[in-house]
C-alpha cells in the first residue's frame, strides 16, 4: 500500500509538471505565430487530437494494468468496416452500433486472451492487430465506404452544440468519464494495484483477471469510437484506417507518466500529452514545416520528456 501511493504521489508530481510545460509551449506558440492564439485555431488543437486522443486514453488504462494493446490501430478500422456493412441500410443507429459492438468485441478477444488464456498482452494483440486487419479488408473486400447519407452518423463528426464542435464535446465527455472511473470508484485501486503487484493485489482481493478484461473491453470501444470521428469527418470508413495509431498512443501515454511496467499514469497525465502534441502539430503547421519534419521533431521531443522524467522518478 505505501509502494502504491508513493506510486501515485509520483504521478501526480508528473502531471504537475506536464501542465506547466503544456502553458510554457502554449505562451511559445502565441508569441512565435499570433495566428495561434485565436478561438478558431484552439479549436483545431483539440479537435486534431480528438482520435488518437480516445485511443490513448485506452492505451494508458491497459498500460497502467500492466499490459499493452498493439491492436488499436487495426481494431479501430475493423470495427468501422464492421459497421460500413450497413451504410446503406440508412441508419445511422445500426451502423454505429455495430461499429461500437465489434471494438467491444475485439477488446474483450483480447482481454479473455491475456487474462485467461494467459497470453501475453504483446503476443495476444499482435496477433488480434494482423486478424484485425485482414478481417476488415475481407469483408469490405478492400474498399471504402461512405456514411455521408446518414445524417446523425456524420453530425457525431462534423456538427456542432452551441457553437462547440461535436467531436470534441464527445473527447471531453470520454476524458470526464475515464477521469471520474478512475478517480472515484473502487475500480482505479484495484487498477493501480493490479498494475504495481498482481500477487498482492489477488492476495487483497482484487480479480486481476477481471480487471484486465475490463481494460482491454474499454481499449477496443475507444478505438471504435475514433473510427466512428475519423470516418466522419473524412467522409469515408477505410480499411486501411489506423496505421500508427498504436505506437502514437504508446507515446501519448507514456509522455503522461505511463510506465511500461505497470501501475503508473493518470488520465490527467495523457490529457495532458495529447494536448502537448497537439500544440506542437498545430504550431509547426503555422510555421509551414513539412509533415516530414514535423514526426522527426515531435518524435524527438517525446523521447528527450520521458527520458528528463524517467531520470527525476528515478531520484524520488
């Protein structure tokens, strides 16, 4: 218990930490591009890292117990091809109900797998990340489809609610329930504890097995929630949708404070992350640097925080 909330206090000093970085860059960019700073371009900020934003709040509850869940990117594309199956149907409730069934499907494979089965997370979810993907281009036989007919479908993408846009109204409303699961109810201990020390947390009570199952389930229904945005707004649901999700959400989640060993990390710390990243997409857009450019200097920054960070939770 003393190891879990010096765990914790730790965590909590990371995003401290975090949050005075993300308002450093933020003054940057204002200072470095005026365009920045204006309500529209916040916006973009945020609705950019609306996708991989959803799946790395997976990735980091998967993580934190733990595990990893390499499966996400292709999970995601599946699940929207699952769905596509229906598009014509003109339904909007159908297709985004199959679409969220099949990510629930597919993150529960995976936690039976690793939780029961005793697979372990990398194995398991590399296998499900290939079966994944050829199973969405078998049944789409590799083609695209498009849900611009179904009105509600693209709203969830594209519309808005008192001048906010949709999407990000649905990332904040995942972040708040995320946040509030982890936070307020018996289910983030055990998270943490499982994540720290499995044999205490089962010599305590804790179902292990349950909980991984829970974390895996939730990992698969975020990624089909970020089809289900991507799609909209690209106006297309593409098998080959997806690629590099999963190594993005690593990062996100790491920079956050996740640890590959389990048991560290908030939801705060990947808001966090995901917001960093934004801001330096964005900043660099504004700057006219290449899309190139960008993944090498981004790529560069993560690595040089989680590096000054694993040195500082070294000297605590």
């Amino acid at each position: 218990m003393i190891d879990l909330v010096q765990r914790s206090a730790i965590s909590i000093g990371e995003t401290f930490w975090f949050l005075i970085l993300f308002f450093g860059l933020v003054l940057a960019a204002s200072l470095i591009s005026p365009a920045f700073l204006t309500f529209d371009n916040l916006q973009n900020v945020i609705r950019a890292i609306t996708v991989i934003g959803i799946i790395s709040l997976g990735m980091s509850l998967v993580m934190i117990a733990g595990e990893i869940d390499l499966s996400v990117g292709s999970v995601a594309a599946f699940a929207g091809m699952a769905g596509a199956q229906f598009v014509d149907g003109d339904s909007s409730l159908v297709v985004i109900s199959v679409t969220l069934g099949a990510g629930l499907v597919a993150g529960l494979i995976n936690g039976l797998g690793v939780a029961v089965f005793g697979v372990s997370s990398l194995i398991m979810t590399l296998g499900t990340l290939a079966i994944a993907r050829a199973l969405g281009n078998v049944i789409s036989r590799g083609q695209a489809a498009y849900p611009t007919n179904l009105e509600f479908y693209m709203f969830l993408a594209r519309g808005k609610i008192l001048g906010m846009p949709v999407p990000i109204i649905i990332f904040l409303i995942v972040v708040a329930g995320v946040w509030a699961l982890v936070r307020f109810f018996s289910f983030g201990r055990k998270l943490y504890a499982v994540g720290s020390n499995p044999r205490a947390a089962g010599l305590s009570g804790i179902n292990s097995r349950l909980i991984k199952i829970q974390v895996f389930t939730l990992s698969g229904l975020f990624a089909a929630i970020a089809n289900l945005l991507q799609s909209g707004r690209l106006g297309q649901i593409d098998p080959a949708m997806g690629g590099g999700y999963e190594l993005t959400a690593i990062a996100i989640a790491v920079l956050g404070g996740a640890s590959l060993f389990g048991g560290r990390g908030t939801i705060e710390g990947t808001l966090i992350a995901a917001l960093i990243i934004g801001v330096l997409n964005n900043l660099l857009n504004l700057l006219g640097v290449s899309i190139y450019i960008q993944q090498v200097v981004v790529a560069g920054i993560i690595v040089s925080i989680v590096y000054l960070n694993g040195l500082r939770a070294d000297q605590q």
